[in-house]
C-alpha cells in the first residue's frame, strides 16, 4: 500500500467486469478495495485487497466504507459493479423477486452512495461509478425487470449527478453492452413460469447465448471505467465496448419505429 495513491472500491470484484475494473485500477496506480459477498483465498490478487460485503444490508455497507476510510485515509472513487440479471417474461417474475433484483441492482448501489457521500463531501471531491448497461437506454425483452433496475440506475444516476457536482463529487455511469461473463449463467430464472413464454424464452436464451459469446471481454470495460476514474474533464456517460457504443449513437438517431423493428428482428420476434 503507498499512502499517497488516490484508493478506489469496487463492489461484486470477484468476477467478471468487477475483478477486471479491481485489477485494471490497480494497474492504474489505485489501492483498490475489491468487495464480494464471500471473499476467499480464490478471490484474492495482487494489488486488491478483498472485503466481504453484502450491498443489501445497511450495517455491512456501513461497516466497510468505514473500515476502508480508516485502513486507507480515504475514498476517491467508488465503483457500484455488483448486480444480478434476471431471465423471464415480465409477468413470469413476482414481484417479490422483482423485489430482489431491486434490492441489489438499485437500492443496494444507492446504500454504498450514501454511505461514500458524506465522506467525499468533505473532501470536496469524489467520483461515483455506477455500472449500468445499455439496458439502461433500451429496451430488451425478456429482461424486463433487469432492464428496468438498470433504468432505475440511469435516472439516479445523472439527478444525483447534478445535486453533488457543486461539492466536487461526480456521479458517472459506464454502460457496458453484450461482455463474455457467464452473466447469462448467473441469472436469476422467473419463479412463475408460464407455458404461454416457454418457446419465445428459449429462443431469447439463445440469443444472450450468442451475444455473450461474441461479447467485449471485461478488460476492454474496466478500461473506459479506469478513463471514468481519471478523466480530468468526465463525461456523464461512457459507452462501453463496440456493440454499446454504436447503439448508443443509433438509439439517439434512428426513428423510434425502426429501432423498435430492429430490437425485435435482433431477439427473433415477429409482428
């Protein structure tokens, strides 16, 4: 650990696009925090250090943004990666598990930014990376209460943003699209199936199968997450990966109605 060195923490660092942003920044001269909710020697590398963590409980996130102040001295960026996804036709899922993905995709992000805030607020300066997805800004059926979560995200997102930045803190959102993980694996499986989706959803696993597989790698993520970090003059949103970027541009200049035909025509819908 060097003393001088700004420190990041970087929730759900055990896998995927938040061990590659955990290493990436520390590559980048961070001492970086990495958090999962069951750290092991397996989760451990050089240059990050680990720390359980459960982003639904007010005490366990409480606890370790204390305990990374005092080890550390300070928070200079805060990196909200952990999430879950979840598979099913919107009304195959309850809303008790709707609920669930709420807990962790928004409130348990919205737990670790109240928690940093006042930290950085009295520093008079911080940044806050939220992790959301091209989900974010378009729609994807079947994924429907993911999709909403990571709406949820942007919205918070760029309005919080906007009431810190005079206290020196930013608030930025990197939206990562289709990144081999086996995110599609970990899903969460609609607890009440209907037979009237079962064809159409199989269709859809294929499609994320394929996505997935031809995805961005997580490093090529945790890069345009290290430039939010360090930017001198920070965009409100990074595009992350090829596939994010071009449909980000598309979403802002197609005709609403062709780039309703093209979401279908990509998840193999008719009609």
């Amino acid at each position: 650990m060097t003393a001088n060195r700004p420190v990041a923490l970087v929730t759900g660092a055990s896998s995927g696009i938040g061990k590659a942003t955990a290493n990436a920044l520390a590559e980048a001269g961070f001492n970086v925090v990495g958090t999962s909710r069951k750290p092991s020697e397996s989760t451990s590398r050089r240059g990050v250090t680990f720390l359980g963590l459960d982003v639904t409980s007010d005490d366990s996130v409480n606890s370790v943004v204390q305990e990374v102040i005092e080890r550390f001295g300070r928070i200079d960026v805060l990196v909200n990666n952990a999430g879950i996804g979840a598979n099913g036709a919107a009304e195959e899922i309850s809303v008790a598990q709707a609920q669930t993905i709420f807990e962790v995709n928004v409130f348990g992000l919205m737990r670790m930014t109240k928690a940093v805030l006042p930290h950085m607020r009295g520093r008079g300066r911080g940044r806050i990376i939220n992790i959301s997805s091209v989900g974010g800004f378009v729609p994807n059926p079947f994924m429907a209460v993911y999709v909403a979560s990571k709406h949820a995200v942007e919205g918070y997102s760029e309005s919080l943003d906007h009431e810190v930045r005079e206290q020196g803190v930013r608030v930025l959102r990197v939206q990562p699209g289709p990144v081999n993980t086996p995110f599609d694996v970990n899903m969460l499986q609609a607890d009440t199936p209907m037979p009237l989706y079962t064809q159409r959803r199989a269709v859809f696993d294929e499609v994320v199968q394929e996505q997935m597989k031809g995805g961005d790698d997580p490093a090529v993520i945790a890069k345009v997450v290290v430039r939010a970090a360090t930017d001198p003059k920070p965009k409100l949103s990074y595009p992350a990966g090829s596939i994010a970027a071009r449909v980000s541009v598309l979403r802002r200049i197609v005709p609403a109605r062709t780039f309703d035909r093209s979401v279908r025509k990509l998840n193999r819908m008719t009609g």
